[in-house]
C-alpha cells in the first residue's frame, strides 16, 4: 500500500513543503503540501521531479576511493581510514593552510551542510575557505555587514504587504527568488497587482518576470550601480527622501547627497542605456508609494560594481523610510537563529583580515574568492592548497575557467569529495563520500528561514528509512570531522554533536546576560530532546532562540526585546508563539507559523556605532570607481546568464523531467544583433571573451534586449570520467569557461558572470 511522507523541498530557496507517495522505500510521486503553514500546497516542475532526483540511478551507492589512480567501490571504513592517513599527515608536514575547503550551493538545502563544516574548518585550521558566495551573493552580504554590522542582516522585501516592488536582476517567477524565501513567487507577485500595487523590472531580458511587470526596463546589464546611485540622487536632489522614523538610528545621511552628487539621471542615461525622464519618473513613483520595497538579485550581485549596487538598493529602501516596516523590506526572525540581542554598539563588520596567498584578495567573510582557487593550488610556495575537501561543490562547471580548475585539480595531492555524484570536479577526487537521497535525510532549513518573508519553523524527520549500505549525511559530516583531527575510530560521530551543544552551552551559561546565567552546561545538555546528535543540537538552538522556551527559564519569552504593538503573539496554529523546542516543533508537522516579519531596529544592528552606517568608508572609497564609469565607452556585446524554472545549478541536469524543451544551452541574441553579425536561429556561433571561446547553438529572440546575448549557466557536462548519463547526452557548454577568473567585484571577491563584453561571429 502506498503512504505519504511530508518533506520540505531542497531543491531551491522556496523551501516548499512537499507530501510525498512512497511504495516500499522509493518515492513515487510528489506534490504540495496543502496543510504546510507556509507553502500552502505550492509546487513547481522541481518539486514534483523530486521522486526522479531521490532515485536517479546515477547517484553513488557506496563510497569511491582512488587505488592504483581508479576511482572503485570501497566500504565506509575503508574510504574514512584513507582520509584519516592522508590529510592529518599532509598537514603535519605542510601547515593547516594546505588544505583547502570548497562548499557548494546544494550546502545551505542540507542540515548537515549548515551543522558541520564550521566544525571541519575548525578542526583543519585553515583560512582557505571557498564558497558559493563569491560566485553568487557575496555583495549583498558585505553591504549588509558594512551597513548593518552583521552580514547576514538581510532586509527581505514584504511581498505579502508591500504596494510598489522594484525588482533588479531577479527572475523569480522561473527562480522562486533568491535571498528571499517565498514560496509560489509568481503568485505573490500576481497578487501585488491584484491589490492595486505595482510591479517594476530591470533586467535586460524580457523575463517570465517582466512580463508580469506594470513596467519593464531594460538597461544595459552592469549598469545597476549607475540606475539606482541616479535615482538615489533623484530622491535627495528633489527632497523626497523622508526615511522617516529611520533616520535616528542612521548615520551619513548628510555626506550621501554629496557622494552621489554626480549621479544625475542625466549623467547616467548613457551608461545605462535609458532615458533621464525614465530614472526620474521612477523615483518619484518610488517614493510616492505608500510602501515600497527594492529588491536586487543575482543579475546585480555577479557584476563588477555588485557590492555598490547591493548597497544602493537598501539606501533607497532607507531613504524612502521603507527599511524595517512592513510593506517595505524588513529583517526576518528565524526560530533556530540567534535570540535578539539590546540595542547598541556591535563589533561591526571586518574584511581583509587576512588575503590570498598568490593574488592578494581580501577575505569577506572569512572566504576568498573562489575564481582564485586555481591558481592557489598551482602556484608553487609555502602555504600551497595540496589538499582539497569539496562539499556538495562541482566549481570545475560553476567558477570561472574551468579547464585550468580542472588541471588544478587533478595535480592534487589528495581530494575529498562530498557529493552524491560523480561529476566533473568529484572525479578528480580520492575519495568520494555520497550521502543518501533527500528522502533518506532529515530536514529543517537553517539558511533560509533567515530570509523568509514570513516567520515560521518547520522540521520533517526521513521519510524513508536510511538503506542498510547507506550513511546518514549528518554522520558522513561528523565522521569526516573526526577523520581530519585524528580522531578516527577514537571516537563515535555523536561526539561531534555532544561538543558542539557542550560549546554552546558553556557559552551562554557564562553570558551575564542569559536567563541560563550560572547553570550548569551538563544538567541543561541533559533535557535536550532528539533521536540523533542533530535533532539534539536543533532542539538548543530552538530553545536557545527567539521564541525558545530557555529551558523553562524564561517560558513564552519570545523575542520579547523586539515585540511591538500589534503583534499577535500567536501563530496560526493558535499555539502561544514562545515556548518552542524540538517536541513542539514535532508536534506540528506542517509547521508552525510565527507571523509576518516584524521590525527589528535598532537590535538587529551591531555596527560599532550602533547605528546604520550609510557612507561606510570602504563604499565611499569604491565610488570613484564607479564615477569613472560613465566615462567608459560600453562595450558592443555583453553577456548575460538565464534561469530557466526546471533548473537550479549543474546538480538539476541529471534528471529527464527536468532537461530538455525550452531548458537548452542555447546562445540567446537580439533579431538586429543576428542581422548585423550573419547569425541565423538554429545555427551555430563561436562566442569569444578574456577566457576563451565556445561554440554554441544560437537562439534569436527579441526577449533579449539588443547588444546583450545570454547563456545559460551549469552546463558543460561533457567531461570524461563523470557520470552523469543523462546530462552527457545533452551536456551543452560551460558559460564560465568564457572567463579568466580576474574580473572581479573588488569588494565581495564575487566573480563577474554577468555583463562582461564578448565577440560573436558566425560559424558555418
Ligand atoms: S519552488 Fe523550489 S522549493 Fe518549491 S517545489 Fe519548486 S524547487 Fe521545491
């Protein structure tokens, strides 16, 4: 008989709760959860392919280790005792920083992703760090850090409420959004104009997006840094910045006008490739808006002024007093995150504490760009990377040049990789550890409940029994971190667990500040609830956090720094919002919902001054870049990625139902751009920039605007020894191998994927 199992997706940031049909242990079909508090039965094309992804016969079963320079079928123990030889040796000899850490996307959709590699990078001790980050969203986490003081302090707009949304670089309604956790996008964004409110993009494509737009510009991709320093100016210029309530917890409003004063909708025009009326009409509509919320995305971080144009966006939120109010973008208060803290001075955000050994890149968030991971393994000299730990990563396919990654790689001393597949960077790797199907693992998301727009805990248990051969993803993680300390077979992975939750206890039992001031670490670690050392360690940090139940100490205490007037202070279940632990959370297996988000300031801030810094000294330095800017000729052709909805990054391409139709890698140019180079639909065109060159099949369409070609980004899955047979059949090409890896945000380290000038000429 077939049964249903409840499971939040994790194939992209929506974080929909799916009822999945199981018969025996293969899940035979997938669809929204109705009941889920925060979904609300949503589901798209990836969701419901989620029986395809959890039974792809691709995925590895058992372990790979390398012997004799093949990659073959190993036990548990046999791939933990080759680590356990390898990488504390290597860093006996060589220093912690010769090991490097790569962590990709897929990380953050996992439990064991957010539990444990602070843990490995710990126990290794090196600062060579590699992200997606850099790749993808870094800019926005360093102007949060600079305005803010706290990286992760990321205003969400209010889709739910808002009455004007201008939206940059962002898709969601193929992407599902991005820095903003919204189940059913597209609906919300229909709903905003049912109510009478209105929808801007800018992008360069005619996206699903825009074409659901009130308004739709079209500027010249790289140019958003330019567009919103004009309408920043607009505002002050015309005196229609009214922040509002804001402006007593911000400081530098004064020397912004100044900083942008040659910003003018008129100076810009060219750059950005639109009329100075249309900047300054858009202003004046943005700050006319009851409420309004701007909202900058991928197409405005992976650029090279993606940190100032991350910044622009929450200045203008700021100016037009929308930042922190509802209908505007406010701070969401996940369950699992950190309780509130008093107001005051923090110890701010810092970067360049340490840089790259060969090419001298600041680190942002203890990272370094990962565009540089190449050449730290190359290049010859004390602290070189000769050992490589790869988590849920395949940058050979997402960083920039992967060939020269992928020579890199394979001149390895020794590679670990995490992964379920063998793909086109795991093959390099001596051993490959796989963690079970989604449906074998537990889940609650502890990234992205920090940038939904609403409020709300869920927590789904496996929903098929881990297979006899299998290893849990969270035990693969903490047996790893045991193998690289030396600790192999000395001690049981639930150890991992048990000295975190001890740490943490410790912690705050010493925090003057805590209800659990003075406890005892040992009595509080022995109330924790959960199955397995994970579910223990959600279990502290939902009772450690903002509707915890403290241990009993502080019962219903929710968030009490930070209730204002008009809060419920009940969720939707009717259940009291504090109080929460693990078992309540059980209890309630479609979720608990805690309400729309809230304001949050001045607590949320923990800049040194304790106020927002609105002209921090690193973006006033960073301007000049950009004021040269619009004295730079534009480049003929520049290049731009695309989403497509049954696609998220290279890991979705193995998957029939996902590939194929309108999912191609196809080169995507304007009728009159075709015209001029001799292109014809269908035919094929060699593509040339900084990195090299590809030859690709071309798509005319007047969905792209004129001087902009795109090409979709994660394919390029044609390398020999992966195995990926259905993305090989149709492996198309690699957009990132266009590139060299030096253009970069200077900033946030974050390559530039978008905007960048290519040449096209036809190709028999
Ligand atoms: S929108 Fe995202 S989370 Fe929701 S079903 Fe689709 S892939 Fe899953």
């Amino acid at each position: 008989m077939p049964r249903t199992a409840l499971r939040i997706c994790p194939l992209c940031e929506a974080t929909c709760g799916l009822t999945l049909t199981i018969e025996g242990t293969t899940v035979t079909g997938a669809r929204g959860d109705r009941d889920d508090v925060f979904s609300r039965g949503f589901i798209c094309p990836k969701g419901a392919s989620f029986g395809a992804l959890d039974a792809d016969p691709d995925r590895l079963r058992t372990p790979l280790v390398r012997r004799d320079g093949v990659l073959r079928e190993a036990t548990w123990e046999e791939a933990y005792d080759a680590i356990a030889a390898a990488v504390p040796a290597l860093v006996r000899e060589h220093g912690a920083q010769a090991v490097g850490v790569v962590l990709g996307n897929p990380n953050v959709h996992t439990m064991a992703g957010a539990l444990y590699p602070p843990l490995l990078l710990k126990a290794l001790g090196t600062r060579n760090l590699f992200t997606a980050s850099t790749l993808d969203q870094m800019p926005k986490h360093v102007s949060s850090g600079l305005l803010f003081g706290d990286p992760f302090a990321i205003p969400v707009p209010d889709l739910e409420r808002t009455d004007f949304l201008l939206l940059l670089g962002a898709n969601p309604v193929e992407s599902n959004g991005s820095l903003c956790t919204a189940p059913d996008f597209p609906g919300l964004l229909k709903a905003l104009r049912a109510r009478g409110g209105k929808l801007v993009v800018v992008d360069p494509r005619r996206t699903r997006t825009a074409r659901l737009a009130d308004r739709h510009l079209a500027p010249r991709p790289g140019s958003d840094a330019l567009l919103l320093a004009a309408l920043a100016h607009t505002l002050l210029a015309e005196g229609l910045a009214v922040p509002g309530p804001l402006a007593e917890h911000t400081e530098g409003l004064g020397e912004l006008g100044t900083a942008l004063a040659s910003f003018t909708p008129e100076a810009v025009a060219p750059a950005c490739d639109l009329p100075a009326t249309e900047i300054r009409a858009l202003a004046r509509e943005l700050a006319a808006a009851p409420t309004a919320a701007v909202y900058g995305r991928i197409g405005s971080c992976t650029v090279e002024y993606g940190t100032l144009a991350s910044w622009l966006v929450d200045v203008l939120n700021i100016l037009t007093g929308n930042l922190d109010r509802p209908g505007g973008a406010l701070f969401p208060l996940p369950a699992a995150g950190p309780r509130p803290r008093p107001a005051g001075p923090g110890k701010g955000f810092a970067m360049g504490r340490w840089h790259s050994r060969v090419s001298g890149h600041p680190e942002v968030k203890s990272e370094l760009p990962t565009a540089a991971l190449a050449e730290e393994i190359e290049t010859p000299g004390e602290g070189r990377i000769r050992a490589l730990i790869a988590i849920a990563a395949n940058p050979v396919l997402s960083a920039p040049d992967g060939r020269r990654l992928d020579g890199a790689l394979a001149g390895l001393d020794f590679m670990v990789s995490v992964d379920p597949y063998l793909n086109e960077t795991s093959r390099h790797a001596h051993v490959v550890l796989p963690p079970p199907p989604p449906s074998q693992s537990a889940h609650h998301d502890f990234a992205f409940n920090g940038f939904a727009i609403r409020n709300q805990v869920r927590y789904t248990r496996p929903a098929v029994p881990l297979e006899a051969d299998r290893l849990d993803e969270c035990e693969i993680h903490a047996r790893l971190v045991l193998a690289v300390s030396g600790m192999h077979g000395a001690a049981a992975p639930s150890a991992v667990d048990e000295t975190a939750i001890q740490a943490t206890l410790r912690k705050e039992t010493a925090d003057p500040h805590s209800p659990l001031h003075g406890e005892d670490p040992a009595r509080l670690a022995g109330l924790l609830t959960g199955e397995t050392g994970p579910e223990r360690r959600l279990d502290l940090m939902l009772r450690l956090g903002p509707y915890g139940d403290r241990f009993g100490s502080e019962p219903h205490a929710e968030a009490a720094a930070e209730v204002r007037p008009g809060a419920s202070g009940r969720g939707t279940d009717g259940a009291p919002e504090g109080g929460l632990g693990l078992e309540r959370v059980l209890a309630h297996p479609h979720g608990i919902d805690l309400g729309p988000m809230r304001p949050r300031l001045p607590s949320v801030l923990r800049t040194r001054s304790g106020r927002i810094e609105l002209l921090p000294d690193p973006i006033a330095a960073e301007l000049p870049r950009l004021r040269a800017a619009l004295a730079e000729r534009p480049a003929a052709l520049v290049l731009v990625g695309r989403r497509h909805l049954r696609s998220n990054n290279s890991w979705l391409h193995n998957v029939p139902a996902l590939v194929g139709g309108s999912n191609r890698c196809t080169l995507q140019v304007h009728p009159h751009d075709a015209d001029r180079l001799g292109l014809t639909d269908g035919g094929r065109a060699r593509i040339t920039a900084d990195g090299g060159a590809l030859d690709v099949p071309v798509e005319i369409t007047d969905s792209v605007r004129s001087g902009v070609v795109s090409l979709p980004h994660g394919w390029g899955h044609d390398r020999a020894g992966s195995r990926l047979s259905v993305a090989a059949a149709d492996p198309g090409v690699n957009v990132n191998q266009l590139l060299d890896g030096t253009r970069l945000d200077p900033l946030s380290g974050t390559a530039v994927l978008n905007g960048f000038p290519v040449e096209l000429t036809p190709l028999p």
